[in-house]
C-alpha cells in the first residue's frame, strides 16, 4: 500500500492544497458576507451558486478534458478558479459573488475529476479499497485544516483571498510535474433516477437528506457561528470539529451498519443527529467546548449519512447496477447540497441564527420517520450476511465512484484496471 500511496503522491499534494484553499475559501466568503451586511437569504443564494456550478461542472467538464487532455483542463481551471478568488476582493456584489461561486463550482468539480481519473488508473482489485479510503481522508483532512487559514489576516482584508489563490495556483505545480500517465477521458453522466426511485426510496430520500444539510453547513456554517459570537478561531474550531468528526466517525458506524438491518443504522443516525443539533442548540451561550464537543459529534453521524444511504443503495441493485445508481445518488446529492443554502440562510434571515440548527434537526427527523414508515413497508432485501460493506463517501465527481470497491471493473469507465472485485449485491 505504501508503493501505491508513493505513486501517487503528486496527486495527493495536488489535491491536499487545492482543498485546503477551499476549505479556506467557503468559510471566508460567509464571514465576509456577514461583516459587508448581505442579508442571510442573499448568502445563501451566493453560496449556493457553488453547489450548482458543482453540480453543472459535471456535464461541461468532460468534453472539456477529452479536447485538451487532463493536464491542460487541471491547469486551466486552477486558474480559473484562482482568478475568481482575487475578484472575490476587487468586487464586493452579491450578484458578482453568485456568478464567481459558480464557475468555483464548475471548475473544482473539473478538478477533482482529473485527479480521480488519474487515481482510478493506478488502482487495482487489491488496492482500490484502501486507496479509496485514504483519498477521502486526505479530502476531508484538508477541508478541516484550511479552516484555520482564516487566522492568518482579517476578513474584511484582501490577504485571505491572495492565500486561497496562492493556494489553488500551487495545487497545479505536483499536478503539471506528475509522470504518472494520463487516463481514458471521463464521460458525462446519463443518469436515471427511475431506477433509484424503484429500488430504493430510502436511499434517494438518505442522500437528499445528506445533500440538503450539509449543503447548508458548508454554505452558512460560517455565517451561523459568527451570528453566535465566536471569534475568527472559534469560527474555525467549530468548522473543523464538524469535519473531523465527520473524517474519524465514519469508520464505526459503518462497521456497525455493516452488521445490522442497514436501514435500521440509517433510521438511528438520522435521530442521533437530529439530537446532536438540538445539543448545539442548547450549548450556544452556555459552553464553546460543548457546542464543540457537539458539533464534533454532530458531524461524525450527519457525514454518515451519505455513506449509509449509498451502502443501502448498493444492497438493493444487481452488480451490474451499481455504479449508474451511485451516479444517480451523487445527483441527487447535488440537488439537496444546492437547495440547503438557500433555505437554511432565508430561515436564518427569517427567524434568527439558531434556527439553523432546528432546520437541520428537522430534517433529520422526517428523514428518520420516513426511514420508518420504510421499515413498516418493506422487508430487507438482503440479509446482513449478504450486505456490502460501508465505505465512507464524500461528495466529489462521478469519476471517484469508479473507484469504489463495491463496483464491478467490470462496470467502471474506460480507465479503471483490475479484475473484477467481489459482487456488492451477492
């Protein structure tokens, strides 16, 4: 494993630091939209705007790739997206913020898809598990740091703009000098939700849930903890503790969920963080290392929740479905992330900060009693021993599915090696 990780360590580096700009990135953006007195439902809308260029990006990006080559695409959107972040500074407009944020979107998903490419074909039927893992631990792991870069110069200034684009200007040096060959170009997805729809309402429902919270953390995450008086390290304490829990839970409740009724452990973590957000609802104003200690815990069952709900989806469908209806979920992921935004900031602007976290416990809660009504009308389709096993997911581009262990090489795009691994839904 290590020879693998070695391989492809300018991979790794490249998207270790453009990640870590963009951790900065989204964090900076609220709070500075808060110091310049846009409304709460405006910051939602420009945060938003991210979640759909993201979700656009996936239909633009691969004819792009396949015209000029992966290289090439990388370094014309890391420059793309580096410039937007100096204009960030130079034009300080809702309107203008919107439009930059996504073609942020757009071109981030562009580069996730050509490492993920790259990444797809160094991996083989032994290796594809544990790489798989190891890069969304890195993905997660550079998320959570860059938060901290918000210390490095006031908000209001155009210092954390220049890092965020120093950042994504030097996530293209490992990229441009890698000699790992490039791979086949990545197709545009021809996605049916017809098939999810049939197969598993619960698993739709699971990932909408996924996409329409954190969509709203993400978005005004850091707006909800500059309203609750945290200090620019207390905004990013808070940011981070979601995201490491996130990182560092997933592993034991995906365990867990591998050895019991799927849809049960999906119904469970629905209501534990339901709970967990009425927990940071009573922390606020009482202690800040226990609204920390809640969000930590918080982000380990809500981070959750996409896994589950692509494990429950991968227990319904033949091997030879699989990686369509993962494409499906990642959709509908995409749908919920960009609606969450624009919904959390309007009820913020409506009601007050704290509703944020009402919202997401509410959520939550219709998510767990459709769970329930699930249960009552259907009886699992596999039995735990014929289960696949849970791998932890975050959201990224269709060309990292391809990489999930549970999918047939079989299945995969023009680029993927190795023998095909064990059926998902034997």
């Amino acid at each position: 494993m290590l020879g693998t990780v070695s391989s492809i360590s300018s991979l790794l580096a490249g998207v270790a630091i453009l990640l870590t700009g963009m951790g900065l990135m989204g964090t900076m953006l609220a709070v500075r939209a808060s110091v310049e007195q846009f409304s709460d439902g405006v910051t939602g809308i420009v945060m938003a705007a991210y979640f759909v260029g993201f979700s656009v990006g996936a239909y633009i990006c691969p004819p792009i790739i396949r015209r000029v080559g992966h290289i090439r695409a990388f370094a014309a959107m890391a420059s793309i997206a580096s410039t937007t972040a100096i204009v960030h500074a130079m034009v300080v407009d809702p309107y203008i913020w919107a439009v930059l944020r996504l073609i942020t979107g757009a071109c981030l998903l562009g580069l996730y898809m050509v490492i993920e490419s790259w990444l797809n074909t160094l991996s083989s039927s032994e290796t594809r598990g544990r790489l798989f893992a190891f890069y969304m631990m890195v993905t997660l792991v550079a998320l959570g740091l860059g938060q901290f870069l918000i210390l490095l110069g006031d908000v209001s200034t155009f210092i954390n703009f220049g890092v965020v684009s120093v950042l994504l200007s030097l996530s293209l040096v490992p990229i441009a000098m890698t000699r790992v060959r490039e791979p086949a170009p990545v197709e545009a997805p021809k996605l049916s939700l017809k098939l999810l729809k049939r197969r598993s309402p619960l698993g739709m429902a699971g990932a909408f849930t996924a996409g329409i919270t954190t969509g709203a953390f993400w978005g005004v995450g850091p707006l909800f903890a500059h309203r609750a008086g945290l200090s620019e390290a207390g905004i990013a304490a808070f940011m981070s503790a979601v995201i490491f829990g996130g990182a560092l839970l997933q592993w034991p409740i995906g365990h867990l969920s591998d050895n019991h009724d799927r849809r049960k452990v999906l119904v469970g973590v629905c209501l534990a963080s339901a709970l967990l957000a009425i927990a940071m609802l009573g922390a606020l104003g009482v202690s800040t290392w226990l609204l920390f200690l809640a969000a930590f815990v918080y982000g380990g069952f809500a981070f959750t929740v996409y896994g589950l709900s692509v494990a429950h989806v991968n227990d319904q469908v033949e091997s030879g479905e699989i990686l369509e209806a993962t494409k499906g979920l990642l959709l509908v992921h995409g749908i919920g992330a960009s609606f969450g935004p624009v919904m959390a900031g309007f009820l913020m602007g409506w009601l007050g900060y704290q509703v944020v976290l009402v919202y997401a416990a509410v959520v939550f809660l219709l998510a767990a009693l459709y769970g329930v009504h699930r249960l009552a009308a259907r009886e699992p389709v596999a039995t735990v021993e014929e289960q696949a096993d849970y791998v932890p997911m975050a959201r990224t581009s269709q060309a990292v599915l391809e990489m999930d262990p549970r999918v047939d090489a079989d299945e995969a795009a023009p680029g993927a090696v190795g023998p095909a691994v064990r059926s998902a839904a034997s």
